[in-house]
C-alpha cells in the first residue's frame, strides 16, 4: 500500500514567502505547473515566478491519487517530460509511487523546487484592468501578478455523487483521491461505488483484506490486458549510456498509439467491433458465470467511455467475498447503501471511485475576468472553452495548461501539456519583442476554433459511440478530450501566432 500523503515529507517545509508583487504566477506543481515553471526558467523567468500549490509536495494529481494498485495506462516512457527521461524505470507503466518519485526528482533537478510555496491554495484571482495585472487571494495571503498560468489540471477535484441521506451515514466513507490510509479495511463491509479507472486498480487489493465488498456499477466498463512488465536491465542499461535508445522507445510508443488506437477512436471505426470481440474474448475467459458476465459486459461501442486495462480485476470480482450489485442507488442510512430494489446493503466503509469534476471546473468560478464575471460565468452558457486548450477571450494574460479539449483517450497528457508550454513561452517572447504587456485572444480566433473542434468532435466514438461519459458536458458538448490526432494540436498549439491575439500596453 502506498504511503499516507501527509507522510511523505520527512522534514517541515518552512512557508515560501509570498511577494507583494510576482511577474509570472503559477498555479499547481504537478505536470503542468512543473513544466511550465522549468520552461520558463530555462528563458530567463527563474527569479520572477512563483508555483502556488495547495498541498504539502509537488505530484499534482499523482500526490493526490494514493490508493492502492495507482499505476498509469500510458507507457512509462512516453508519460514523462521529453527534455528529461528517466532510464531507471522499473515497470513498462509506472504505478503511482514512482511517477510522484519522478516528479520530486525532476523539480530538483531544475532547480524549481524552491520556487512553490507549499500548502498555499488559490481562493480567487481578479484581473485588475486599470493596473493590467492578477490580484491574487491565497490561504496564505494576497499578491499581483502580470500572468497567470493554471496549471491545475482536468483530475484535480474528486466528484462525489449527491446521494440523499450521505451525510447520515455512520460508517467512514471517501473518495480514491482522497484515500483515508488510517482507515484499515481488513475484515469490514466495503461498498465501492464507481466502476472506472481508479476502481478497477484498488478493487482487487481491497478484496484480499475486505471482509465483503459490494461493488455498485452503473454502467460496465469495457477492459482489456495490462501489457505491464518489469523492465529488464538491460533496457535501463541502454537508457543510460545510450539515451537514443530511450528516444526511440518514447517515438515508438507515441506513433504506435495515434496510427492504432487513437485512429480508430477518432474516426469511430467499424474496426471499433475487431476491438469489441477482443474485450469480450478476454471477458468470457475471465469470467465463467454467465450472469456475471452479462452485468459486465457493456452496451456502448469501445472508447465512448475510457478503455481500461486490468490482468486481476475480472478473478477479483469472482470471489466469494465480492457481490456486484447493478441496482440504482437510492439512498444511504447509517447502516449501509438502499437500491432501488428495496434493499439495504449494510456496509461499514464506503469508497467513491467516481472520478473527478471535469467539466465543471470548481477553479473556474475563483478566476474573474476583465467584465467582473468568473470563467465558470463565461462558460455556463457554451461549456467550457479555450483556444488552443489555453486561453480565453476577457482574461487577459491568463493561460490554462490541460484545459478544454486537451484530453486524450490514447496516448500521453503530457505530450499535450509541453505544446502549450511552448505557447505560452511564445507569447511572452512576442511581448517581450513588442514591448508590450498585454496578451488577450481575439473573440474571432477564439470562436473559430472552438466551432472547428465541436464540429470535428461529433463523428468521434466519444460523441457517438452510444454512452454518457465524464468526456461530455450536460448538453451533450465533448468539452474535455481532443477529437484529432495529437499531432495536429501539438503543430498548431506549440506555435504563438500574434496575429491571433491583441497585444497592447506598455512593459
């Protein structure tokens, strides 16, 4: 079991001292923040940056995801920074403990640990027009700052579903995120609430301890093998003295992924049914009981909602101690889960694996714009939207790093995340140029791009592919995940086009 987030640290970290004033703030110190603090650095940003991040160490969402069995479906190789591999892998997918390893390691490598003021969360940010800079408010105090970079990412607020009677409850409960470590599982009655990725990791390491676990699905994932495996010695051997051989390894896995998969999930492939057959292969000789095997086995075409890979979670559920219960809930009591069947589930612990708030951003309503609205104002009559994933019309100087429409089902975020990086560093080359202070998306490019990707995004399988998934918006709007090949995103974001923006006032 990994260990208990507010024991990670062995030494107190002493407050980072927030400046009066800040050219550059950032928000967050995971993939996003961390890349963009070391790229700015690297352009001379060093001594005018701060990271704000709430927690106790740098992670983001791998500080975070704690639970046990955490491991990344994207290859090790390809989920990491390009400008800084990492050859001492030990597994082909990296489980949690090692990717935050990756990420403490990182930081201190470029010299940007100094730089995040730990346990300071972002409570609002208000662009002042007159003074052409963010007034900041912290848990820690206030500060301005000329830019603004979100860095907090898509997997950062566990959602929780509004289930009347949960506060009655008299068990413990939390969510995977959120992973209560204190709370030992050996012999209760767990109900597990959620199927998707967290879950499908965690289950299988519960059940071996749990006394009972009911598992409450709603809707069946379609899973398939875990192609992990340790890395062999050899291959770490390469990586080091030979660091091409890593390089190949990070193209092979990336080209592999938009010719394969990622072009079947963007075009809705009726090769999409090839890859059916194989999930209910792989389910049928998991699974003996055939009415097990109807309640997991979905309706919706593969890749509308997230495609899963697990070697232990199917034997998991076919334990004596494990019953999968496809009732609604209706309630909780204090002793346990009430189905729509009538019947009351008595469980002492209940855990969410029910995601994260996507696409209602709760850092959108604490970053008001130019008009006095928040971002969670603009957006609640379009959905969430960005150009390029990264800026908006009305915040001036305001960037977003894995924001709207910078999801990918395929291959890794973090190929996503460097290309905006690079654009923000390209405006602040042109301002640099220009002299001047001021970078804001015109409403015209803004509202382009935006048509082209909704428009691009309605053929996809996430759109079409017959499911209802954290992908789409309550109006049906796919505002997360990015409907085309990455490729074409990373040659459109990485370049800051001027043209594009209006730049104005004075350095």
């Amino acid at each position: 079991m990994t260990t208990p987030a507010a024991a990670r640290r062995p030494d107190p970290v002493l407050p980072h001292p927030l400046p009066a004033h800040i050219r550059i703030a950032i928000v967050g110190a995971g993939f996003s923040g961390l890349g963009t603090a070391i790229a700015l650095s690297n352009e001379g940003y060093g001594d005018n940056l701060i990271v704000l991040e709430r927690r106790s160490d740098v992670g983001g969402t791998w500080y975070d995801n704690s639970y046990p069995g955490c491991r990344c479906d994207v290859p090790s190789n390809l989920y990491s920074f390009s400008f800084a591999p990492n050859p001492y892998w030990t597994e082909t997918f990296s489980a949690q403990p090692e990717i935050e390893r990756y990420l403490q390691a990182t930081a201190r490598r470029f010299g940007v640990l100094d730089k995040v003021a730990f346990d300071t969360a972002l409570e609002r940010a208000t662009w002042d027009v007159d003074a052409a800079v963010w007034r900041i408010e912290t848990s820690r105090g206030s500060l301005s700052a000329d830019f603004l970079i979100n860095g907090g990412g898509l997997l950062s607020e566990p959602s929780l579903p509004d289930l009347p009677g949960a506060a009655t409850f008299a068990g413990t409960s939390f969510h995977s995120a959120q992973w209560n470590h204190g709370h030992d599982l050996t012999g209760r009655k767990v109900a597990i609430i959620g199927t998707g990725a967290s879950t499908i990791q965690f289950l299988p390491i519960v059940q071996r301890s749990a006394g009972h676990i009911t598992l409450f699905q709603r809707t069946p994932p379609w899973v398939f093998p875990h192609r992990n495996r340790p890395t062999k010695s050899l291959e770490r051997l390469a990586f080091r003295a030979l660091p091409w051989t890593q390089r190949i390894s990070r193209a092979r896995n990336y080209w592999l992924g938009e010719a394969t998969l990622g072009s079947l999930l963007i075009h809705n492939s009726a090769k999409l049914r090839r890859l059916e057959g194989l999930a209910k292969r792989y389910l049928a000789r998991q699974v003996a009981d055939p009415d097990l095997r109807a309640k997991l086995t979905p309706s919706y075409t593969p890749g509308c909602k997230r495609l899963l890979q697990s070697n232990d979670y199917y034997p998991a559920l076919q334990r004596p101690n494990v019953t999968v219960v496809t009732e609604k809930i209706i309630e909780l009591q204090p002793g346990g889960v009430v189905t729509a069947d009538g019947e009351l589930h008595e469980v002492d612990t209940v855990i969410y694996g029910t995601g994260f708030r996507v696409t209602t951003s709760p850092l959108a309503e604490k970053v008001v714009g130019a008009d006095g609205r928040s971002l969670k104002d603009h957006w609640a009559a379009t959905g969430m939207r960005a150009y390029c994933g990264t800026t908006i019309p009305g915040f001036p100087n305001y960037f977003m790093l894995a924001g709207p429409n910078t999801g990918i089902g395929h291959t890794s975020l973090v190929v996503m995340i460097e290309a905006q990086v690079a654009h923000v560093i390209g405006a602040l080359r042109a301002l640099k140029v220009r002299q001047a202070g001021v970078a804001e998306v015109r409403s015209d490019v803004f509202a382009q791009w935006n048509t082209a990707v909704q428009a691009r995004a309605a053929s996809t399988v996430w759109n079409s592919g017959g499911c209802s998934s954290w992908y789409l918006d309550d109006d049906g709007r796919n505002t997360t995940l990015w409907p085309d090949y990455t490729f074409r995103f990373i040659r459109r974001a990485r370049v800051f086009c001027p043209d594009d923006y209006v730049i104005s006032g004075a350095t």
